[in-house]
C-alpha cells in the first residue's frame, strides 16, 4: 500500500484517540450536584420561572424541549443526556412508572403541595395509583369548538359530529388516539377500551363519517374555525381558549357523554443523584406566584388552585379555563399502553386515512 | 404575433416561479407585522414583535449559538478542508480516488444517519453540549471545503512557488503569499457553502445537542406544539432582509464591473 495513504489513516486515527482523550468527563456521569436537567415539551415553561429558580436557590437548570410524547420516550431511552427531571402525559407517564424510570418523590417535604387540587390527585390515578411518582402540571380537555354564528343551538353532544347536519363543515384531530377516544365516548365505551368488536364499531362510525369530515388537522384545526372556513373543529381546551381570543363567536364545549381529559406531570427519574434539588424544582412550580406566571405564559388548565384568586375577574368565569367538577364527570384518563391495541388502532386509522 | 405569445408565455413562467418561490416568504414577512398571534386574523399593523425579539433572551441566545456554530465550523473546517484538499492533490491517483470517494460519502450520506452515528460516537467520550454539535458540524463541513478548495489547487501554479522558494522565500512565507492567494476563491465559497450548511442544519444538531444548547433550527422545532411565535416571523423577515440586502450588495459589484468592462470595450 501506498506510503502516504498509511500515512494519513494511521494521523487520522491518532486524531480520533486524541479527541477521545482529552474529552472532560464520561457521559455516564451524572450532571454536577448544583445542576438540574430538565426535560419538557416546547413552550412548556415561562423562561423567567427558570431564572428566578436559579437566582432562589443557585441550583442551575439545564432545560431541554421535545414536541410528543413518543420522542421524549426515545431521546430519554437513548441515555444520550442523562435527564433529572421531566414532563411528560399521562399514559407515557404510566408507561415510564411500569418500567421502573421514575423514582418516587418525597411529597413529605413539598411546601406547597397543598396548592394543586384533589380532583387532580384522582385524575393521577389512573396512571400513579398511589400518587408516589408524579405531580400534576397542567392539565385540559377534549372537545368542540364551534362557530355560534354558524351552529344555531348549543352543542351538548359528540352527535354533531356524526349525524350529517353540519356535513363538509366539520375539523377533525388528525391524531389517531383523538380520533378514536372521542368516537369511543359518543359510542358509549371507554375510551381505553381493548376490546377489538367495540374498536371495529368505532372505526366503522368513523368511515362512516369520513364524507362529512373537511379536514384532518392538528394545529391548524383552530384556525380554521376563527377563519369561519369551518363550521365546528375537535381541539384541545387550551386552543379553545386561544380561538376565543382571535373571534368572539365561539364556544368550547365538552359533550355530555364525556371526553379525555388528559394530564401533563411531573416526575424524577431513576438516574436523577440530587434529588433535594429536584424536588425543590417541583416544589417551586407549586408555588403561588410561580404557577400564576406558567398559567399566563401557556393558558392551559392548571391543577394549582391558587391561580383562579390570582386572576381578574373575567378570567375566573371563563369556562374553558375554569371548567365545573360537573363538566368533566364523565370524563377519562387515557392509559392505554397495551402494544397490541395501539397497533391496531394505527392499522385502522391508516386505513381509513387511505379510503 | 407568435413572437410576442412566446415572449408572453416566457414572461408569466418566469413570474409564476418567482411568485412560488417568494409568496411564501412574502406572508411571513406579513404576518410579522400583525397585532394578533392567529395566522388567519389580521388586527392591525405593529412592530410589538420586532421589540419583543430585542428582549426575548431566548431567541437572542439561540441566535447567538447559531452564528457561532456556523462560524467556529465553518472557519476551523476551513483549515483542515484546505490542508486536506493540499494533501489529496498531491497523491497517486488510486489514493487519490480513495480519498474523494470518502469524502464524497458524508455529503451524500442521509443526515439522519450521520446524526445518529454522531451521537453515538460521542457519547463515548464526552457528555453532549455545545462542543459536542461544534465537532459534528465540523465533520460535515469538511468534504463540501475540499470539493470547493481541491479544484483550485489544481489549477495552481506550482512554478510561482518554485520561483519564489529559489527567490529565498522560507516554506512558510512562500506557502501564505504565494499558494494561499492561488487558493483564495475556492476557499471563500468553500467557507460560505460550510456557513449554509452548518445554518441550515438541524437533524445532526437534533442528535448531537445537549441539553440547554439550541440553536435557531431546534428552537422553532420546539415551539411546533404550541405554535409558533410571531417573534420567529420578525426574526426570519430580518434574516431574509439581510441576506437580501448582502446579496444586492454583492450582484450590484458584478453588475458594475460588467458595464465597466463594457465601457473600456
């Protein structure tokens, strides 16, 4: 072999040895003691609760952002960078406690832990059985946003949807699991249902609606209904609120028969080595004045029941904020994580996209 | 007549891509100065999120990161690209070819699979960070350097070299003014297209990142959940405006020296 070529494989392979030598420390190494990794969705946090954390206690907060669930699943497996803290929903949530990546959290020495309701310690339930691993964060809805200058009387029902009256004019989710819960909820099932008869009866409803539907969105569907280009769209409470500030003809409304409610929480993970300054961290969020400024930065639904005091008085009624116990009664959690329903419900929601 | 149907069908061709190409960029430049978040309500004209942008530390420290990103990658790739587009010129020809064919495959490689394999690589020996994205895009900025340098060293006139060594130039004073302005061009394009590339990038950033680190790419993949903030727009129209204006600049230079050559004919 040429001289020169050995040469230069034999310099770059010293290159490589010597940027792997004078790298600063291993990756398995946790982060240092006076540093917390937090792992959130986008636009997830008001930036200045973070600065005001560090200034508070000098623990410094290294903040990471994801979009799903599923990705967040993936780069916290990867163990690319070791996580201490993260916000995820709830069946992600519950899938995590199931394998074990969440330790549990010292809730003895939480101040102001008080702040977050009951009715959201119940709703953690049904992915933290005994409220050890996770502290609620925000929380929302599913249900229809219409158009009051197009639909005439109140919508109290998923029927709308489906009964051809408001045919071409309708936005649905284009998520699978949106799809499905809320047609699973008109049906009269739960919508964690495994049984495959009640999930075929629901894909044919679905189909059959298909004609009717306009379009299949996601962040678009709100959009569409402050345009007036659609009569009604199913979004989440917190787009509700938003659609509501762009156009004042309309409303959000949660069917009687029930919808899923859905919950982003907080937990620690099992690598995380400071665990006092991570449950400062969750402790922080609940404080008053630091939940007031994430409600006004995100205008989710938060669980932290001293933020409604907080606010003037027009926001306090708002109803999409601020929806009654009687509102969500009917409502569930999803925690569906049983791999081969999600297949087949992936499966049929790719066939009824291709018909 | 049939002249001026051709001439009017070249004419709207042309306008119809310009409209496609530019039209889009023209709703955001829009939307950046709409006094409502919505995309589809227009309330009003107001640079509210040119001022905000000044004061979202955020947007600031992503942009920071980006630009020193795009030049540290840029500037160190740049010396090694032309020490290795030196280096390659000067083998035997199956070295040579060898060589090219391993460049080559980085830049046709899917960036996923480069960032993948990036951050496992890395993870080996150092935790993921700032650092750890400079190296990445490093490594994809060196073959498009040496694509653009390598041409130029062929061209190169070795004899001025010669000539200036016999003249009693030392190595190295020979090599700064004598080989490095032969090379000048190709490493100026060389350094802008690493530039581009290493602005651009986002799916090895996305990988190699560690946490806290984002660039302007990432950042905005982020804030895809919630919607994206009319900040980004302003920004964005500032960027375009820029590069725009540089571009003008730049073509206005050529422009002129053509006329002048002209004018000299």
């Amino acid at each position: 072999m040429n001289k020169k070529f050995c040469v230069a494989v034999i310099s770059m392979v010293l290159t490589g040895l010597l940027l792997g030598g004078c790298a600063e420390s291993p990756a398995s190494v946790s982060s240092a003691p006076d540093t917390l990794t937090v792992f959130n969705y986008g636009e997830y946090m008001d930036p200045d609760v973070i600065e005001m954390f560090t200034k508070e206690t000098g623990i410094k907060i290294k903040y990471e952002e994801a979009v799903t669930p599923e990705e967040m699943y993936t780069k916290y497996k990867a163990g690319a960078i070791q996580y201490d803290l993260l916000c995820t929903s709830d069946y992600m949530l519950k899938r995590l406690i199931e394998e074990g990546e969440l330790q549990e959290v010292d809730f003895s020495s939480f101040e102001y832990k008080d702040n977050i309701g009951d009715k959201y310690w119940e709703f953690s339930k049904a992915f933290d059985p005994d409220n050890k691993y996770t502290l609620p964060y925000f929380w929302g809805t599913i249900g229809i946003l219409y158009d009051t200058t197009k639909v005439k009387e109140p919508v109290h029902s998923w029927d709308v949807l489906f009964n051809g009256e408001y045919a071409g004019d309708i936005i649905m989710q284009n998520s699978v699991r949106d799809a499905f819960m809320i047609t699973e909820k008109y049906l009269g099932y739960s919508l964690n249902t495994t049984d495959k008869e009640e999930i075929q009866n629901t894909y044919d409803t679905l189909l059959k609606q298909k004609p009717d539907v306009e379009a299949y969105l996601v962040d678009e569907a709100r959009d569409e209904v402050v345009a007036g280009n659609a009569a009604m769209a199913v979004v989440y409470s917190g787009e509700a609120y938003l659609g509501h500030e762009f156009n004042e003809n309309l409303a959000y409304v949660i069917p009687d028969e029930g919808s899923n409610v859905w919950l982003d929480s907080w937990g620690i993970t099992k690598n995380c080595a400071n665990k006092e300054a991570a449950s400062k961290f969750l402790d922080f969020l609940c404080r008053d004045d630091v939940a007031l400024k994430n409600f006004e930065y995100i205008y989710y639904l938060t669980p932290n029941e001293t933020v409604k005091g907080q606010l003037d008085e027009e926001l306090q009624n708002d109803k999409t904020l601020f929806p009654d116990d009687k509102e969500t009664e009917n409502c569930e959690v999803c925690t569906l994580t049983d791999p081969e329903t999600n297949t087949l419900l992936n499966d049929l929601w790719k066939e009824l996209k291709a018909n | 007549m049939v002249d001026k149907l051709t001439d009017f069908i070249s004419r709207f061709y042309v306008a119809i891509i310009a409209v496609f190409l530019y039209a889009p960029i023209a709703v955001l430049i829009v939307l950046s100065f709409n006094k409502s978040r919505s995309r589809v309500v227009w309330e009003g004209f107001t640079l509210d999120w040119y001022i905000s942008l000044i004061h979202n530390r955020q947007i600031q420290s992503a942009l920071m990161t980006t630009l020193a990103l795009a030049f540290l990658s840029a500037f160190i790739s740049l010396i090694i690209g032309t020490a290795a587009a030196l280096g390659i010129s000067s083998m035997k020809r199956r070295s040579h070819r060898t060589m090219m064919v391993l460049t080559n495959i980085p830049m046709l490689n899917a960036d996923i699979v480069t960032g993948i394999a990036l951050m496992l690589w890395m993870i080996q020996f150092m935790p993921l960070g700032f650092n750890s994205v400079l190296l990445s895009h490093i490594t994809f900025n060196i073959p498009y350097v040496i694509l653009a340098v390598l041409p130029k060293v062929k061209m190169m006139n070795l004899s001025i070299y010669n000539a200036g060594r016999d003249l009693g130039a030392g190595p190295l004073r020979a090599f700064f003014m004598l080989i490095l302005p032969q090379l000048k061009d190709g490493m100026l394009s060389g350094f802008f297209m690493a530039f581009t590339m290493s602005m651009d990038d986002f799916v090895i950033t996305y990988f190699t990142k560690g946490a806290g680190v984002n660039t302007l790419s990432t950042m905005i993949y982020g804030e895809i959940r919630k919607g994206i903030k009319p900040e980004m727009y302003a920004l964005s129209t500032i960027i375009f405006t820029v590069v725009f204006g540089v571009l003008l600049v730049a073509n206005g230079n050529t422009i002129g020296t053509k006329e002048r050559k002209r004018g000299y004919e």
